[in-house]
C-alpha cells in the first residue's frame, strides 16, 4: 500500500447483540429416520431429481426437508 490511512476520532455506532445460538448440546445433529415407502409421480420425481442434481444434493433429502417443513409449520 503506497498510501498511508488516515484514521479519525469519529464515533462508532456499535450495539451488543445477545447471543442467539443454540448450545451445542442443544443441536440435534442426528435425528432418528424410518425408512418409509412413497409412490410419487413421474414428473415429481423428475422435478426432485432434477433439482438435487442443479443443487448437488439428495432428491431424498430434498423431499425429507420438504415434509419435515411441512410438519414444523402444522
């Protein structure tokens, strides 16, 4: 850097924002799963498959999150 900074005495505008993470016991990484067997339609899958892939996820995951989505906003 050729140039030198120049700092001045201008007051900084700063707040204390409470802790709002969970512990980490709090976290449950692992939650239990029941393999469960569901008939979807061609064009669902397509639809899931296809947006895993875009997003380099699971279709799996991707159905799994959408009802447990569901589920949390019942």
């Amino acid at each position: 850097m050729k140039n030198k900074i120049r700092y001045s005495n201008e007051p900084i505008e700063a707040r204390i924002i409470n802790d709002f993470l969970p512990s980490p016991e709090d976290l449950n990484l692992k939650e239990k799963k029941t393999k469960v067997t569901l008939t979807l339609t061609q064009k669902s899958l397509d639809f899931f498959k296809s947006s895993a892939k875009k997003h380099k996820g699971s279709y799996q995951a991707m159905i799994r999150r959408l009802i447990d989505y569901y589920v949390a906003n019942q």
